[in-house]
C-alpha cells in the first residue's frame, strides 16, 4: 500500500504537468504568464511538503524540479532547447511517479538507483545554469549559446531516461481504470484551482481544461491497449513541440549582480607588501591553478594581503568577476564550511554543498578562490575534523582552473597539496618605514620633527605589527600623539591597544588570546603554552644553548617547540633562536607565568651566564663578550623580572652588578640598577654602591644633573657606613660631572680632595685618574704645556700597574694636546696608537673618541677623504653607546671639513645641530663657539 501523501505528491505532479503543457502551448501575454507559472510553483511546493516522509532519492524530485523551475522563472525569455528539457523533465517525472505507485515493484531497488543517478544529472544541469546567470552580467539570463550547448549536452540523456523508465512502465505498472481517472479528475480540479487567480486568462483555462480532458482520454485507454498509451505520449510529444513555436517571449531581461559586489571591501591602507603581492599576482596571471597559502601569526595582515590581490587589476584582467572570498572564521566544522562556501558561490541548498560547489567551479574557466581564517578548521584536537578540512582543500585545490588561496594562522600550510607559494616563516611584520606611513595615513597627522623620535620608538616596541599599527593610528586619530601613546604602552603594554569592540579586529589581545586557545586545544598543548612562556621573558628569543638545558624539565621540548612554530607563535631567528613579536611576548608575559620548576630553571641557567659576564676591561674581555653579548637582553628582560617578584638577596645583587658593569663598556645603560634601587631602602649595603653606579653611567650619558644627585646621596651613605675609600671615589665623580658642567674650580678642588685621600689609602690607580681628569682641565684652560704633565704621569702609574684602559685613555688625551700644539705627527702616532688598544679592548666610547679626533686631525692635515672616513666611523660608534657629547663633537668637526670644503651651507647645519646638543647636556662653552661659528658662516652666505 502506498502512503497518502505519496499518492496526493503523484496527483499534484501531474496537476503541474498539466501546467506546463498548457504554458507552452498557450498564447499568453506576460503577465497571464507570471500567473501560470505561479501557479506552478504552488504545485511543487505542495509536492515539497507531502514528500517530507518519503525515501531518498523519491523526495528530492519536487524540490529538484522546484530549483529548476525558479532558475528558468528569473527569464521567461527562453530558447527552444529549454523548452524541450522542460518537456522531457515533465513527462519523465510523470513516469517516475506512475511507476513509484506500486511500491511492491520488484525492479524497486534498480528503479532508485536509476532515480539517484538522475538527480545528480539534474543537480549538474541546475548547477551549470547557474554559472551561465553568474558568468554574464547585465545580459538576459539563459539567450546566450552557451546555454543551447548545455541543453544539448543534457537533452539527450532526458530522452535516454523516459525510454528506460517507460519500458519499466510498460513491464511493472498496476494501475486500474478507475484509479486513473479519479487521479485525472483530481488533476482537472488541481488545474482549475490554479487557473482561478487571473479572470484575464478564462479562455487560457478552456483550453487547458481541453488538454486534460484529452489526456485523460488516453490515460484510461491504456487498460485496453498499452501499446496505445505509448503512442499517446508520442502524440503528446508532437502537440508539445508545436506549442512550443508559439510560446510568447517575454522583453524583460533581469541583470544578474556580479561576485564582486559580495566582496569584502578593499584595504584603504596598505603599504610595504610589494613584494608578495607580485609574486602572488604573478603566479595567478602565469598559471591556472596556483596554490597559494598565506600564513602567519594572528594580526600579520594575512586578510589584508589576500584583499588587495583579489582586487588587483592585473587579477580582475585575468579572472573577471569570477573571484571569490569566503571567510569561514565561524564554521564549526568541514560541513559548515563547505555551507559558506556554497552560499557564496549563490548555489542552492544541498545535502553535499562542497560537491555542488566543487561542480559550480570545474565550470568556469578561470575562478580564484579566497579561503579566509582557516586556523579553526586546521587546528583541532580532533584528528579526523583536521583531516575532513585537508582533503576539502584538496578537492578544491584539485580543480585545474582554479586558483585557490588560504589565510591561516601558523607557519605550516596544509598538508596534500603541492604549494606554488607558501613562505616557510610565514607572514613577516612590515618594515619601520612601512608602518610610520601606515600610522600616519590613518592617523591623519601629519608627520611632526618633535615626535618622529617617539612614534620610530613606539612602532618598534610593537615589531611593526600590522593590527598593533592600525589601532595605535586609531587612538591617534583622538588626539594622542606617538609621545602620549608610548607611555601609555610603557604602562600597560598591549592593554590598551583597541578599538571599541571585543573581536580580533578591534583588540591586540583578543588576537593573541586566539591563537593561545588554538593552541590550548591541540594535544601537548599545554607543553607548548609553558614553553611560550618561557620565551617571553626572553625578547632576544630562546637560544639553542639554554633550549637544550631546559629539555630535563619537559616531556618532549622539540614537540613543543614545534607546535609554537606551527601556530606561528614564534618564528625561528638568525642563530635557530626562537623568537616572539613584542605584543605577543608581553601579552604572554602578563597573563600567562611560567611553570615554577621552570622558573627556577631559567633562572639558576641566566645567573650562571651573569657570573660569567666580564666586568673589567683587560685582556680576555672580547673574549667573555662574545658569549655574553647574544644574552644580553635576555638577562636584563629577565633580571628585571626577578627584581619585581623577588626580594633583594646578595645573589639577585651580584648578577645585576655584573650585567650593569658589563654594560658600561660596552653599551652603557641604567636599567637594572634604577629599578633595583627601588627594592633597597631597607639595604644601604647595596643601594650605595648601586646610586655610585647608576651615577657612573649617567656621565657617559651626559646625564650630568641626575649624576650629581646620586653621587651625592651615595657618598651620604658611604660616610655612614664608614667607608671612606668609596666616599673619595665618589668625590672623584662629581669632579667629573663637574667639569662637564664648565663648573672648573669646583671640579679642582672636588679631584683634589679625592686624589690626596686616594694617596692617603695607598690606591695609586685612583690617584692617577684623578691626575687624568686635572689635565682634561688643564686643557680647557688652555694649559696645555701643564696638562701635558698630567696625561704623562697618570700613564706611567697605569702602565706600572698593568691598567691597559688608563694608559690608552691617557695617550688619547696626549695626542689631543699634541693637535692643539701643533705637533700632528707626534698626534697622530699618539691617537693611532690609542686607537689600537681601545679596539683591542673592545671599548667602543674609547675607540669613537679617538676616531672623531683624528677625524678632526684629518681636516686640518686637508686629508678630507681620511677624514670623512673616521668620522662616519665615530658616528656610527657614538649613535650605538648613546654618547651625546660625543654626537656633539662629530658634528662639530664635520662642521670643519665641509667648511674647509667650501661647502658653507652643510657646515652652517652641522654646526648648528652640535650646538643644540652641546646645550641640551649642559656644555655652554662649546655651545657659544658654535654659535660664533654660525654667525660668522651665515654673514658669508649673504
């Protein structure tokens, strides 16, 4: 017995059968004929409903049908071969149901095969009508060639099913008289219901009711003469074909809408990615079916970089509107996907939409497709999901015609598919100059001399992350200049990096919380995240010398190593360290501690490399450099972390005290010392040596009044403490800063103080350095016969005392006082040989001091070329050490050689950029002679 609703589906059909007959054989005007398609779309949605319980594939036959007839409805203007596809389709579906009636059949299950494989037929034919409405913009759907071609193609194959099914009519049906004709009255009252809608169309609906009358005819004679029933549908064929002539076009063409305007918009800000947007470009225009996978971490510009190539008018040549973008951020799995997909692409609903979608795109010549955020679908505990999303990209990947796209986080494009283009690295940030045009462009502040400093510092601090760029020029366009933004990142970091919303998009650290929650839900995750940590309190990234003496505290390093390096989390470095973009580090840093065992790891492995650190210039210091100088930042990052989670012990003191006098000759800074300094008032132990030392440094940072107040204060302390040696050393300091002060007499009186109680105490060296700075003195004062005897006496008490650094020091300074003699040859041997042993000491302040004077010598020897050559020499040693005063002096001597070149106007800017430097730091003497020199330059350039 056959269910009810499949007997009313079979009713129905033939009540729409009867519809489209009467359609193409009918005259109607273009609205009559709206009506009647109307009407049978009603039909097949009533089929759609009454099949809801039916087997698969008798179900999907009015839903199939029902996609057909609203494609063929968005153009009535149709050709001749859709006539007869329609035709066939119609009568074949009539043949379907009329056999499907006796669910007893015993050919069922070759029946619903045949049924399956025409379904798919169908779904194909659909589907390439499709790409024809897609593919022609602003054209009349379905009048092109193209379209009779696909018919003819497909056609043939309508006619090959109706004979099949007819025959297996003939063998199988059942059916009696009576139930035939209760089946056509119920078609002639189906018809008659539909018609009703127009009054307009009465003698259209005489007509039909003729035609079902005439078919009921031949329906009934087929109890007496099967024979007769097939040459009825023969009949029926005949009569169809000369209504078909005589259908009434409609002129009304519907503009299909292009792909394009589906697109995401275009970047508007987009700068330093030349070269891989070329390299892109070229692969598609050059080849059909480029694989392209861009990678990298989370707030790269991976979307970015895709966008602009998508709208490349070199692409769009070569692609047309056939270009495609689907984001599938949201998609919970391959099903899901492969939905977004489908639904881009405008194609139907389906129970296989990536099958639909891959037959959609094998049709158009050349397509690119854009698969955006594919790190959900890649990254994922579940082993088969990860597989189910590889093998969708290799069905996609595998359309010859295709060019296929992927933006993912990681650095490890999927696997199966032979990559054209695919960065081992990943997406790298974009380059200073990039970024500072990026910053400004969206900011809409013009680029200002007063805050070119801080806006460099500020983009560097964030690795010139492209995300980290956009919403800093974001907050910018609030009116917060790059000074105002960099301290509010010296306070929060990546905290304040957004915009308002909470998306990727908007916030610095929900991109990065992502991928952390990518990798969270990977197995060894957790390994991962803990060795992520570690890397953060490391900005000069994990070296493969301590990643080796962690490997006891993991139960597979590599693997996590490994896992860091796939989710673009870390990016391998010059020396195979492993490295992370600043935002990320401090995010991590922040929210994620280490583990405590690996705390105390890297800790005992750090303070041993502390312990190593040389902290007097001799003999072996280039030597210890060289294998202190790659962990420097690592020690001062995690030096300072130690200092704000511990409390002060003698251990914590000594490492910093050796980093900090390692720094001092090579490149001087206070970091440590400053922040340790807050943790020690309850310790005058170790705050006074520290506020000596922190003093020691700001001389050579020309930090004269910060100096003098902490040299003050120590000396306060010695003198508690009763040390009356560091209490003098002190003295000597301040002599110094003094001095650099212009302040000359007080210089003198404090060297001398300190001088006779070195030599009170027996410490003949610090004795001699106080001779040294009296001749400095001397010098300024134009005494040069006495500073002579000065430079002269320190330097045989250091060479005495095997003080290579002092002897250099003092032979520098004799051959300073030998120019201002005139003696230049007895000055250059002297400067020559200063230079050689401050390079063989590795002192780079020494070595940029003796440059700039012989620099200078050069000038007034007319050696230009010499000269220009140490010059660039000192600048590029002072710029690295921070050396103002020694910045100052290079551009004062410049000043000399382009005046002596005649080149007045470049003398006149050097010497002008020397004076406000000598200002700055306090030097007014040197200051007024390079005032004097501008007023002079200026009255020969009127």
């Amino acid at each position: 017995m056959r269910s009810p609703k499949l007997t009313c589906s079979c009713r129905a059909f033939t009540a729409a059968h009867v519809l489209t007959l009467s359609l193409y054989r009918s005259k109607l005007n273009p609205s009559t004929t709206k009506v009647v398609y109307d009407g049978f779309k009603v039909v097949l949605e009533g089929m759609a409903n009454m099949t809801d319980g039916a087997p698969w594939p008798w179900k999907a036959i009015p839903q199939t049908i029902l996609q057909f007839a609203k494609l063929v409805e968005r153009s009535l203007d149709i050709p001749d071969k859709i006539h007869d596809l329609i035709r066939e389709i119609s009568q074949l579906i009539a043949t379907l149901f009329n056999i499907r009636k006796e669910e007893s059949n015993p050919h069922q299950s070759e029946l619903t095969s045949f049924v399956e494989v025409f379904f798919a037929d169908m779904q194909r034919i659909i589907v390439r009508l499709r790409v024809v409405e897609k593919t022609h913009p602003g054209k009349a759907f379905l009048l092109t060639d193209r379209i009779n071609m696909i018919i003819q193609d497909e056609s043939a194959k309508m006619q090959r099913a109706r004979g099949n099914l007819q025959t297996r009519f003939v063998a199988h049906t059942a059916y009696t008289v009576e139930s035939i004709s209760e089946c056509v009255i119920r078609i002639q009252s189906a018809a008659d219901t539909t018609l009703t809608v127009a009054t307009e169309t009465r003698t259209e609906v005489q007509f039909i009711s003729h035609v079902v009358q005439e078919t009921a005819v031949g329906v009934v004679a087929v109890h007496d003469d099967i024979d007769a029933v097939r040459e009825g549908v023969e009949a029926t064929h005949t009569v169809v074909t000369e209504i078909r002539d005589a259908v009434m076009l409609s002129r009304e063409k519907q503009p299909t809408i292009s792909n394009w305007a589906q697109l995401p918009a275009r970047p508007t800000f987009f700068y330093g990615r030349d070269d891989s947007v070329n390299i892109i470009v070229e692969l598609i225009c050059t080849s059909t079916g480029a694989r392209i996978a861009i990678m990298g971490s989370g707030g790269i510009g991976k979307t970015s970089l895709s966008l602009i190539v998508i709208y490349d008018e070199r692409v769009v040549g070569v692609v047309g509107d056939s270009r495609y973008f689907v984001s599938v951020e949201g998609a919970s799995d391959v099903g899901a996907a492969a939905q977004l997909l489908a639904g881009q692409l405008g194609l139907p609903e389906s129970s296989d939409p990536l099958s639909v979608a891959i037959s959609h795109l094998e049709t158009i010549p050349r397509a690119l497709l854009i698969v955006d955020n594919l790190e959900t679908l890649l990254f994922t505990k579940n082993a088969a999901a990860q597989k189910e999303t590889e093998r969708m990209l290799q069905r996609l990947a595998g359309i010859p015609t295709l060019t296929l796209i992927i933006t993912s986080r990681g650095a490890v494009p999927p696997n199966g598919i032979r990559w054209s283009y695919a960065p081992s690295a990943g997406l790298e940030a974009i380059s200073l100059p990039a970024a500072r045009e990026t910053f400004e462009q969206i900011s809409g502040q013009p680029e200002l001399a007063s805050e070119r400093n801080a806006l460099d510092t500020l983009l560097a601090n964030v690795d010139c992350m492209p995300l980290a760029v956009t919403l800093l020029a974001q907050l910018a366009q609030l009116k917060n200049p790059p000074s105002q933004l960099l301290q509010r990142w010296h306070r929060t970091k990546t905290g304040f990096i957004r915009s308002d919303g909470d998306d990727r998009e908007s916030s610095v650290d929900v991109s990065i919380q992502i991928s952390l929650d990518l990798l969270e839900g990977t197995r060894n995750g957790t390994e991962g995240q803990q060795l992520l940590s570690i890397c953060a309190h490391l900005p000069d990234g994990l070296r493969p010398t301590v990643f080796d003496k962690l490997d006891d505290h993991f139960d597979d390093i590599h693997r996590a190593r490994d896992l860091l390096f796939k989710f673009a989390l870390v990016s391998i470095g010059p020396d195979n360290e492993l490295k992370m973009l600043s935002p990320v580090r401090h995010f991590v840093s922040k929210h994620h501690p280490m583990a405590m065992n690996h705390a105390a790891a890297l800790r005992k492995i750090y303070f041993d490399i502390a312990a190593s650190c040389p902290t007097n210039v001799g003999e072996d210091f280039s030597r210890l450099a060289q294998n202190v100088a790659p962990e420097y930042g690592n020690l001062t990052s995690f030096l300072l972390h130690l200092i704000h989670i511990e409390e002060p012990s003698r251990e914590l003191f000594d490492a910093i005290f050796a980093v900090s006098e390692y720094a001092y000759w090579t490149v001087p800074s206070t970091t440590l010392r400053e922040a340790f300094r807050q943790r020690l008032d309850a310790h005058p132990v170790w705050l006074a040596p520290c506020l000596k030392n922190v003093a020691r440094t700001q001389i050579l940072q020309d930090e004269y009044a910060l100096a003098v107040v902490n040299l003050n204060a120590a000396r306060k302390l010695y003198a508690t403490l009763g040390d009356k040696l560091q209490e003098a050393i002190c003295g000597q300091w301040l002599g110094r800063c003094l001095r650099m002060q212009d302040s000359l007499e007080a210089a003198e009186r404090e060297l001398l103080a300190a001088k006779a109680t070195f030599i009170e105490l027996g410490d003949e060296i610090s004795a001699a350095q106080c001779a040294q700075e009296l001749g400095v003195i001397c010098e300024l004062r134009d005494d040069y016969a006495q500073a002579k005897i000065h430079f002269t006496s320190a330097r045989d008490v250091f060479k005495r005392r095997g003080d290579r650094l002092g002897a250099a020091q003092c032979t520098q300074h004799l051959g300073a006082t030998q120019i201002a003699l005139g003696n230049f040859s007895e000055a250059d041997a002297e400067l020559q040989s200063a230079l050689a042993e401050f390079e063989a000491l590795a002192v780079l302040h020494g070595t940029a001091r003796c440059a700039v004077i012989l620099g200078g010598l050069r000038v007034r020897q007319n050696d230009y070329d010499s000269a220009e050559k140490y010059l660039a020499t000192a600048r590029e040693l002072f710029t690295q050490t921070g050396d103002r005063t020694g910045l100052a002096d290079y551009h004062w001597n410049l000043g000399n050689l382009r005046h002596a070149q005649g080149r007045l106007q470049d003398a006149t800017e050097n010497f002008s950029t020397a004076e406000e430097i000598y200002t700055a730091i306090g030097n007014q003497r040197f200051a007024t002679l390079c005032r004097e020199w501008i007023a002079e330059l200026r009255d020969s350039l009127i």
